[in-house]
C-alpha cells in the first residue's frame, strides 16, 4: 500500500504540474488527490477509528493554515479596495525594473521576518501587481519574492513555521538563529537576485491609479496602517497568548472590519458600496487556498503512513553525515511539505544529542525555510504566489529554481563556513 499511496501522491503531483496542458485547474487535481492519498491510507489499514483519529488532527492543523491564509487575504484585499498600497507605491520613485527588484527583494526578506513567509508574499506579490503591466517583469519579481519571504522568515522564529517549531522546541534560541543564520540567509537571497535581475532590463511606467473618490487620504491611510499593523501584531499576539497564529489572524480581520465600517456608516446601507470588507471577502482568491488544502491533506496522508518519518530515518541510517541529512531535507522539502519533515527530525534527535542553539537545529531551521523556494509547490508562500499570479510549475522551474538553488547552496555553505 505504500507504493500504492506513493503513486497516488505523484500523479496527483503530475496533474498539478501540467495543469495548463489538460484544462484541469490545479485545486481540483489537489484536492481529488488529497482524498484519494487518505482513501488509499485507509484501505491499508484495518483500524479506521486510527485512521479517522489522526485525519481530524491534521485537519485541526490544516485549518488553523486555512484560516490563516483567509484573514491574510481578506486584508489585503481590504486594503486594495481603499487603494492603500498607493501610499508604498507612491514612495517608489524608481522606473528601473531592476532597481525596482532589488526594492522589492529586501523589502520582502526584512518583512517576512516580522510576520511570516506567507503573509509576505501575498502582500508583497499584490504590490508588485499593482505597480506592473508586463505580466512576465510581475511573475519573475513574484518569484524573487517567494525567495526573499523564505528566506527571511529563516532566520526570525517567528519568520516561518519550521523556525517556529523549532523555537517552541528549544531547540533554538532567538539570538542563536539570528547571529547564526541572518548572513546565510541574505546570501540565499542576494545570488538569485542578481541571477533575476539580468532577465530585467529598461524602464516601466507605472500602471496609472484609478482614484476612488468615495475614499478620502486619510481614510486611506487609516485602513493601511491598521491593517499592516495588525499583521505585523499577529506574531505578537501569538508569542503574548501562545494561541495559534490564526487566532491572531481572525481577531485583526476582526478590529478592521470594525475600523472599516467605522469609516463608512453613512455608506452600510448601499449594496453598491465598495470599500466594505464584504467586497474584500468576495475577491478572496478561493481556489488558491483550496488548493493549498489540498496539498496539505495530501502530504498529511504520507506523514501518517510514516512514509516521511521512514524517509528520514533511511538518510540518517545510509548517509550518516548530519549536513547532508539537514541539506537533503532542504532539498526534499521544495517536494513535500517542510513542517513535517521537520517534525520527523524533531522525533529523531533529542537535546542531549544536540543541545539548544546547536549549529545541527540552526542549519536544519536554514535548509527547511529556504529550500522550500526551488520549487513554487514547496512552501506556502510560492503555492499562494501561485495562486496570485497564475504562475505555472514549469515556467517557475525554468525561470526561478536554479536561481533559487543556487542561492539555497550558496547559503548552506556559508552557514557551514561559518560553523
């Protein structure tokens, strides 16, 4: 049945790939394939109360990333609506596509550490669709910024959910993973940026803003500080309760739905009206984050075969050597989703083997966050890139993930370097 699952797992992969090629949208091949991958799980087994038991936990998890990706969503589309990226955008003076890159690039990889990978990139990739026309400039700067959201959420615990799993953990420290894996990670980053940005050559003109008279500049700036600082304040929230990130995430929808509707009471009653966090809602990309569910199911049905705990278990037993386990995790986790990979390793080595702050937890926080970034199915912030942008597996894989791995190795060896 293992094989069985497997092969399941990789057509269903296959589909995805090649979704512009048969018609098929890549949710619907996702999410056929993340319950035929659990009715092949439950066939294998003669204990379905197990088999019912650990799906409800990973949907627990699941949904709790579902949420998440909603209300990061919701607002930022709340903020489109009262056009609040014009404020960043009118800060950019540049015409430069390339300067324009390198902006975009830092920009991503600071903030991804003081709200997360995924957060980033949906806010950074709606900038970037704002400012552009040329739908091949907007796809390749997208991709740098699922670099950049990576592997700036690498190195900040609170940055990505591996590092977070880690801090949680005490496998590492907050001071540890900075020091250890902040120039790592900006290596990582700055090799595919000067790689990208050769395929960015000349000007642009930026695409001309529609003011929407119904929205006064400080009603537009009201909505856009809230709404960032509500986001920055989730990684906040979490480290404050201990609750999950979503929580979080629902309670600043929560405060900018109210602002919004503040702002706008003489205008509630107008269906029409369209600076209400209703309109938001109803241009919530869904089929992105079905997608995503999808994926999720589908990799949770291979982590509670133990075919990932098997996986790393068979590396540590025929490899042997600890960098090359943690890169080869790095490398498997631009496959398969990098929590529980990570997960795996956590089970398999204890702190008296490698104590807190170990360079062994700080590397393997390093791999999983950025090697997510070869491939746009192998981290949450490139499958909603993904989503945004309608960007296609292989043209990522023939524009972007040799620089990306090329960065992921530049950074690996830095940080072994260093160690």
């Amino acid at each position: 049945m293992t094989w069985l699952l497997l092969a399941v797992f990789f057509i269903g992969y296959i589909f995805i790939i090649i979704e512009h090629n048969v018609k098929i949208d890549k949710a619907a091949s996702a999410l056929i394939t993340g319950v035929l991958c659990w009715v092949v799980y439950s066939f294998s087994t003669t204990d379905q109360h197990l088999v019912s038991h650990e799906l409800l936990e990973h949907i627990s998890e699941i949904a709790g990333i579902v949420f998440f990706l909603i209300g990061a969503m919701t607002i930022v589309e709340l903020i489109d609506l009262y056009d609040g990226f014009q404020i960043i955008i009118d800060k950019i003076t540049t015409n430069n596509k390339r300067k324009l890159l390198y902006i975009v690039t830092l920009l991503s990889f600071f903030l991804s550490a003081l709200l997360d990978n995924l957060t980033t990139a949906i806010v950074m990739s709606s900038l970037v669709i704002k400012i552009l026309d040329n739908k091949q400039d907007r796809m390749l700067m997208i991709g740098m910024i699922v670099i950049a959201a990576n592997s700036g959420g690498a190195w900040s615990p609170i940055g990505d959910v591996t590092t977070t799993m880690l801090w949680i953990g005490n496998q590492i420290t907050t001071l540890g993973i900075i020091k250890t894996i902040f120039l790592p990670a900006l290596v990582s980053v700055l090799i595919p940026m000067f790689l990208i940005a050769w395929k960015l050559k000349g000007q642009f003109e930026k695409k001309s803003a529609i003011p929407n008279r119904n929205i006064s500049d400080t009603e537009r700036s009201v909505i856009f500080f809230t709404g960032l600082g509500m986001l920055i304040f989730v990684p906040v929230f979490k480290t404050i309760t201990h609750l999950p990130p979503f929580m979080g995430m629902m309670l600043a929808v929560g405060v900018l739905w109210i602002v919004s509707e503040t702002l706008h009471k003489r205008n509630l009653a107008n269906a029409e009206n369209k600076s209400s966090i209703f309109s938001a809602l109803e241009r919530v990309d869904m089929p992105s984050i079905l997608f995503f569910m999808g994926i999720l199911i589908a990799v949770s049905s291979l982590q509670s075969a133990h075919i990932l705990n098997d996986l790393a278990t068979f590396l540590n037993e025929q490899v042997g050597n600890d960098k090359i386990i943690v890169t080869g995790i790095g490398l498997f986790s631009a496959i398969f989703d990098n929590v529980p990979l990570v997960a795996a390793i956590q089970g398999m080595y204890d702190l008296q083997q490698y104590p807190s702050g170990d360079f062994f937890w700080n590397y393997l926080a390093y791999c999983a966050g950025t090697g997510g970034s070869i491939l746009i199915i192998g981290s949450a912030a490139g499958v909603a890139a993904m989503g945004m942008e309608n960007i296609s597996f292989f043209w990522y894989l023939k524009n972007i993930s040799l620089a990306a791995l090329l960065g992921f190795l530049g950074g690996a060896f830095v940080t072994i370097l260093l160690a």
